[in-house]
C-alpha cells in the first residue's frame, strides 16, 4: 500500500487525520441511543368509530389487511352519514374503510372521501 502521505496529500493532513481517527467523539456519536434511559413507549391502537346498526340497511363486515374486522359499505336508512364512515361510494353506500385501496371496490368506486 502506498504511504498515506501519498494518499492524502500534505504531510500536515496526515497528523490532522490520525487526529480525527483516535477522537473519542468518532467512537461515539452524539445520536447514539443511551440504552440505560431509553424506554419503548407502548403503541395504542384506536378502534375506528363504529356505525349505528339500525340507521344501516345491510349487515355485513369482512377482514381487513391488517386482520380487523371492518363493517362492508351500506346504504342508510335517509341519507344520513354514518358514523365512522370513511368514503361515499358510487352506488349510494357508505364505506368504512380504513385504508384507501380497495375502497368502494364492487360499489361503484368513491364518489366522495369523508372526514377530512
């Protein structure tokens, strides 16, 4: 291997070099995580809002990608906005999706996202 001062240059780079390489700072960086006070803190799930039952003219619910059970898209009794409903679909039903993908899918596609 060549010699270093070759490498880098100026014999003087060479010293400001092994300077920096032996610095304590290099061995432990400031972003390292300190493993003595460092606490995981819980993840909290938050159940969507469920529909009212009644106000809903279908009944049915499947598994999500995530593995929770959501409600299918359903009409309302009126034309109310359920609660905890994600999307209007293009048949007139209501989506409680909580993923975009597949939404509305077999009901005409979204016509509207609710809720922001």
């Amino acid at each position: 291997m060549p010699p270093l001062t070759r490498v880098i240059g100026r014999p003087g780079r060479v010293i400001m070099l092994a300077a920096l390489l032996g610095s304590p700072a290099l061995a432990s960086p400031a972003f390292a995580l300190d493993t003595t006070t460092y606490r995981p803190q819980p993840t909290q799930t938050v159940a969507p809002p469920q529909p009212d039952e009644s106000q809903l003219l279908e009944h049915r619910h499947y598994q999500n990608v995530d593995g929770k059970e959501v409600h299918s898209p359903a009409h309302t009794k009126g034309d109310v906005v359920p609660s905890g409903a994600s999307a209007r679909c293009g048949d007139g039903s209501y989506s409680f999706s909580l993923h975009h993908r597949g939404t509305c899918s077999h009901h005409g596609g979204v016509s509207e996202w609710l809720g922001g």
